[in-house]
C-alpha cells in the first residue's frame, strides 16, 4: 500500500508546474535564508536579555555601594537640605558607623 501511494504522489507531483513542486528558484536555492530569519530574532532577543541583565547588575551594584553618607551629600547638593542639617546628620553617620 505504501508503495503504491508513493506512486501515486510522485505521478501526480509530476503533473505540476516546476514552481509549485520546488518553489520559486527550483527548489533549494532560498534555505539559507529560512534559516537566517530565526537565527536574526534569536541574537536579537540574546542581546537584550544579556545586555539588560548587565545594566540590572551594574546598576544594583552601584545602589548598594553608595553609602548613607553620598546620600547625605547629594541631598545636601540639590538643596533639600540646608548645611547645619547636613553638618548634624554627618556627625550622627559617623559617630554610628553601623547604621
């Protein structure tokens, strides 16, 4: 039977126009390309994911260093507080270093 309908399929692909058998260019000649459009989208969501898991850890890594005491320096810099609270939080910061 399975013969017989291998027979079949093979007199009736025969029938058929080239181009509807092999597609355009007669077969092969584009399978690289289908190959080519996964592997695109692939490195392109690779890059994304191992270039944001960088940025995450750099930037996790940069909030855990900064220290109460840059803290206390950037809000003294942007003016939210004046220098007499600076000078005053400054000196509790470093007479308790633990904290």
């Amino acid at each position: 039977m399975l013969t017989s309908l291998s027979t079949t399929l093979g007199a009736a692909a025969a029938q058929l126009p080239n181009d509807v058998v092999h597609g355009p260019g007669g077969g092969f000649a584009f399978w690289p390309f289908f190959l080519l459009i996964p592997l695109f989208w692939f490195l392109v969501i690779g890059c994304f994911v191992f270039f944001g898991r960088r940025m995450w850890r750099r930037n996790h890594h940069w909030a855990a260093t900064q220290g109460a005491e840059s803290v206390l320096r950037e809000r003294y810099a942007r003016g939210e507080i004046d220098e007499t609270e600076y000078r005053q939080r400054l000196e509790v910061l470093r007479a308790h270093p633990d904290k």
